[in-house]
C-alpha cells in the first residue's frame, strides 16, 4: 500500500474503531489502537520530510477516488504530497502522536477515555485530509472537519456549561470565517473554472490586473478572491476580529490545547494562504491586508498576555501573537519564513502547554499561577522542559555564532523580512513585532517566574486545599479556568506553603513527549534554518519563493538582526525585576496604569463589544420571533385557532344531536324543501 494513503488513513481507521468500539474494547486497547495509528503515520511521514531537504521534491498525487461530476464541475479524491505538505505531515503527525502518549498519563482518571482517544485521532485526520488536498473542495473538506473535532474536544467535558459554551462558541465564530472562505471558493472556481489547485496557481498570474464586478462595484478580481480567503483564514487561525474563541478553547483538556495550538487547527489558515501564495502574490491589496491583521493580532495578544493568571490563558494568547507573526511575514512575501516558524513554533508550543499540563496535573488541576510558586525543586524535569519551551519561543541565542534556540532564528528571520521588504505595511509590521517580542519575553519569563521562583504559594489555593483534604471530588473534568480579577499575587499562609501538600512530578508516559519536544525546541530552527529560508530549491515550487527578499533579508543594517535579541532581554529584565526582586511593582504598576490595565486585563473589550452588538441584539431578535411570531401569530393563528374553531363547531354541531326521530324528521324534510327550491328557482 502507498505510504502516504497509510498516513493519512491511519487516524481516521484508529477514530472508527476507537470510536465503536469504544468501552467494549477497553481503555488500554482503545489508547493502544489510536496512539498506535499516529505513530505509525510519524514514522512515514519523516522520510518523507528529510527525502525533501536534498533539493527539489516533485509532488506525488495519489488518487482515493472519483468524487464529483456535475457539468462542468469536476474533480476527484486525491492525496497531493510536495515539500509544503512534507512539512506539514511532520509537525501533524509528530506532535499528535506525542499529544496521544502524553494522554495515557494525563488523561488516566478520565472515565471517557477511548471516546477522547477517537476525537484526537479524527482530529488528526481531518487536518491531513486539509493539508493533503488537491482541490480547494477537499481543502474545505478537511477544514470543516478539525472545525467539528475542535467542537468535539473543547466541549469533552460536555457536563461543564463553560466548555459547553466555548465549543459552540468556537463552532459559531469559525463559521463566520468559513462563509468567507466558502464565497472565495465559490468566486475562485467562477474566475478560473477549476478547483483544481495546480491548475488555479498556474493561471493565477495570468489573471493579475483583471476586474470583476461585487455588490455593484468594479473590484480587483484576485483582491476580492484573496480577501474572502483570507477571512477563512482568520477565522480558523484567530485573527484579531475572528480570536475570541481560542482563549476559551482552553476548557478542553491541555492535551488537546496542545494539538490545536501547535499542529492542527490554528495553522491551517497560515498552511492555507501559503499553500495559494502564487494567487496572493497577485493581490497587492489582499498582502497588505495580511500584514496589517497579523501584525495587529500580534501586539494585541501580546498586550493581553502579559496580564492574565490562567497559565494555559497566557499559552493561549501567545499562540494568538505567534500566529500574527506567521501571517504578517506572508503579508510580505516571505512564505519560507511563515512556514519556518510555524514549523518551530509546533515544537516549542506544544511544549510549553504540556509542560503546563504537567504543572496542572501536579498542582491538582490548579491552573492560577498566583497559587504556584517554588515548583522548580518539587517538578525539576517539567521545569527544565519548560525552560526550553520558553527560552524559544523568546528567542534566545547568539547573533555572531548563529546559534540558538528554536525562535531565535525563525522569528528573527519574520522581523528582517518585513524590514527587508521596504514597504510601509513591512515597516509597520517590523516595529509592532519587534514591541511584541518585548512583551513576549516579559509574559513569558512572567510564568517561568511566577510558576517555578519565590516561595510556594500552594496554601492559599482553596482548589488544592480541598483536593488534598477531601472536600471536592477531583476528577479531570474539574480543570477550572482559574481566577482574573484581582491582580495581588496571595502570600503563603504557612512559611513553607504546603499545607501538608507536596507537589509530584508526572509520569513516565507525559515526561516522554515532554523530553522529545525540548529536543525539537532547543535544535529544530538550527537544524532546518538553510532548507527553509535559503534555498529555494527545497521548496521546489510548493510555495511562492521571493529569491530577492531573502538576499535582502541578509543585507539589513546589524540593529535589525540585533533587534529581536534586544528586546528578548528588555523583557526578561522586566520580568525579573517584578517577579523576582520587587513582588510588590507589578500591583504597583496596575493600580497606575488603571485605564489601561484593565483595557488589556478585559481582553481589549471585544467579548463585551461582540456580547452587546451581535449577541444580545440575536437573543432579543429570537425572542420576538418565539414569543410574537412564534406564540402570538403562528400558534394562535394556526394550531391553537384551528384548535378553537374545531372546539366551537363541536359545541354548536352538538345541539342538533337531540337524540329525537322526529326533530331528525324535521330537519330532513327542511333540507328537502331547500334543495327543491334550488332547483326550480
């Protein structure tokens, strides 16, 4: 069998008899089956990978079936595979398979758990249906189905109303994105007459220049199809405006926080845009466009990072912000560089939030960081796992020797190419990331501080108080989203803080995937660097490759490189002077700053704004449909009054019903006489 029909297929076989078989087969012989499958599609998927590092990999179309036929409409089920999906099989499969060994430990007192094992898996397979597509039909295809898994897995613990919320909410937001994405579908195949995506990337420069008529307007025909697209990416990839749904994505369990922040879900928009760069690089407005959101999302999630207390919160809106610096660098034509970080953004995110699953599961489901403190000695492999995670995503590493951690050379790689760039959106683009990688070190040395230094905090905790004393049924699915109101870190009520609690380190099977992801943390952007920034061979044509942007990227001044390592250190010594040296300057701080604190603290407003202006204004027009048009017109008009006439009729039919032959008689002969009239008359 074709390997690349068995990694694809893998998950999706694993799911069905997961899924079914359920608890009949058992819990290990569920986990055995799905974890089995996605280490199965790793272990193909990595050849693959490294085939293409020697230079040109042609595309490998592998057909499944004929699917539509319908006029002119045609196309087939395929599996196309080139250096862009090599890429993409990699980060998926690796990161779910680490994911679904990690969930053995994490998810152990769940009693649910091969219905959770099934989800991951069709979770899985949805996104390398995605990546593997041939057609734009399969590509939404793929897209709708992580938008089902996603629903599936935030909502898991279906008997919490808060993660009952954040699936709907996810769903609901993401199909408002997805309509964009479907009229840019729909507009692309009435341009082009295909969705063949080959044939639509070869015709596309052909179409540069073109005008197409929208809501009564002429427009820019490869704008108009370049932006609807986009919105789907925004939607699916959280862009500010289509975002709020991520943060509370964080009510599935961490794992799956994990496989939709770093390898599935949220980067399909960036896969998406980069896998149709050819069209995009044909839509100058559509660029700009995605450059000034991915640089907005990025200083917005930032900003809000730097103030929440949920330490998968703050995991959250960092992925927000790293999403942003993918997009900004596609915005200016550096595609390679998009796809480099999210290529060491999947090592180093999924590691840092299951690291932070780790912290949870040894803080008994605790997820404020004002309750952790000293956890460094009590979990010291989830620290150093964490240091690594963090430590790449700031970008730590030395300019002159090219070394570094993960980040260090795939964002500063997005920095100098929107300076490179020399336009005013790349200009904007450079400055605003560059204040986000400031923001980005403090918020996260902000965890690594507040999570593993100082003194313990564990006894002020009334949710590990509790647990520990028996008062509360701890159980997985009683992972709280933690406190944001007061900004006061608590003081320990006891010197050593633990109240009789001790802290434990995680098991083997979460520890695992913990120690293969630092490796791809600490070497993953040293190791790779040459095959996706400098050569354009190694992308053999699956991108849109700018040659002159990436010699430019070389040629800008040395405060440019330099830059991104600056601010790393501004942030840390921030974060080391209120954290560490002066606990009482960040209380400081928010009570001065007031206004703006609280700006970001609340998220920027959007959830109230969107509450007041879309939410409330739906529920109050679902009101008067049920209760005026619903009730009062349909159901008093309708069934009720056809109710009520029936009823009446009864009442006055049952007065001729005397029981009497001859008042019978007499109505008879009077129904004769008036039918004798009618006829002579």
């Amino acid at each position: 069998m074709n390997p690349i029909l068995v990694i694809v297929f893998a998950p999706l076989v694993a799911a069905i008899v997961g899924g079914l078989g359920n608890r009949a087969l058992g819990n290990t012989i569920v986990k055995s089956i799905t974890t089995g499958g996605l280490f199965l599609s790793c272990a193909l998927s990595w050849p693959i990978f490294l085939g293409s590092l020697g230079g040109s990999m042609d595309a490998t179309v592998v057909p499944v079936m004929q699917w539509v036929q319908s006029g002119t409409l045609s196309f087939d089920w395929a599996l196309r595979v080139d250096t862009l999906t090599a890429v993409m099989l990699v980060v998926i499969t690796t990161v779910s398979a680490l994911v679904h060994l990690y969930s053995w430990g994490y998810m152990e007192e769940d009693p649910d758990q091969p219905r959770f094992f099934a989800y991951l898996s069709l979770f899985t397979f949805a996104m390398l249906m995605l990546v593997t597509a041939d057609n734009l039909v399969q590509m939404f295809f793929g897209w709708e189905g992580v938008g089902l898994a996603s629903y599936l897995l935030i909502g898991f613990w279906f008997r919490k109303p808060s993660a009952n919320a954040a699936a709907i909410k996810a769903f609901v937001v993401n199909r408002v994105g997805d309509l964009g994405f479907m009229l840019g579908i729909f507009g692309t195949y009435l341009v082009f007459q295909t969705t063949s995506i080959p044939e639509i990337l070869e015709a596309a420069p052909g179409m540069s220049g073109a005008t197409i008529g929208f809501l009564g307007y002429r427009v820019q025909t490869m704008d108009l199809l370049c932006i609807l697209l986009f919105i789907g990416a925004m939607g699916k990839s959280a862009q500010l405006g289509l975002h709020t749904w991520l943060p509370d994505a964080m009510e599935g369990p961490t794992p799956v926080s994990a496989l939709i922040h770093a390898a599935t879900m949220v980067t399909a928009g960036v896969f998406m845009v980069c896998r149709l760069s050819p069209m995009f690089e044909t839509a100058p407005v559509a660029l700009g466009m995605v450059t000034i959101v991915g640089a907005m999302t990025c200083i917005f999630a930032a900003t809000v990072g730097t103030t929440q207390w949920d330490i998968k919160r703050v995991i959250a809106y960092s992925t927000c912000s790293q999403l942003g610096y993918m997009f900004f660098a596609a915005g200016v034509g550096a595609y390679g560089a998009a796809m480099f970080h999210l290529f060491t953004h999947a090592f180093f995110k999924a590691l840092l939030f299951l690291g932070a699953g780790s912290v949870i599961h040894a803080m008994h489901h605790e997820q404020d960081m004002r309750y952790y403190g000293g956890l460094r000695k009590e979990i010291p492999l989830t620290f150093w796992a964490m240091m690594a995670g963090t430590l790449a995503i700031t970008g730590v590493g030395i300019y002159w020797l090219h070394a570094g951690f993960a980040g260090f050379h795939s964002k500063d790689a997005i920095l100098e190419a929107a300076f490179a760039r020399g336009t005013e959106s790349g200009s904007f683009a450079f400055f605003v990331g560059a204040f986000a990688a400031l923001l980005t070190s403090f918020y996260s040395w902000r965890l690594i501080f507040l999570t593993f230094f100082g003194k313990p905090r564990w006894a002020a905790s009334e949710h590990i108080q509790h647990a520990v004393h028996g008062d509360r049924h701890d159980h997985p699915s009683d992972e709280h989203a933690g406190h944001d109101v007061a900004h006061h870190v608590p003081s320990p009520d006891h010197s050593d803080g633990t109240a009789g609690y001790h802290p434990h380190e995680s098991p083997v099977s979460m520890l695992i995937p913990l120690g293969v992801l630092t490796l791809g943390a600490v070497f993953a952007g040293w190791v790779f660097s040459h095959a996706f920034l400098d050569s354009g061979e190694f992308w053999g044509g699956s991108i849109y490759y700018n040659e002159g942007l990436m010699h430019a990227m070389h040629g800008v001044p040395l405060w440019v490189k330099l830059t991104a390592t600056v601010v790393m250190l501004l942030g840390l010594f921030a974060a080391w002077l209120a954290y560490i040296k002066d606990t009482s300057l960040p209380a400081r701080a928010a009570e001065q700053l007031g206004p703006v604190y609280r700006f970001f603290l609340n998220k920027w407003y959007f959830d109230e704004l969107y509450n007041a202006v879309f939410v409330k204004p739906a529920f109050w027009l679902g009101r008067q449909f049920w209760q005026k048009g619903d009730v009062g017109i349909i159901d008093r008009f309708g069934p009720n009054g056809a109710a009520w006439v029936v009823a009446q009729g009864a009442v006055g039919a049952k007065r001729f019903q005397s029981g009497y032959v001859t008042s019978y008689a007499l109505i008879m002969l009077l129904g004769l006489v008036a039918a004798i009239t009618w006829v002579l008359f």
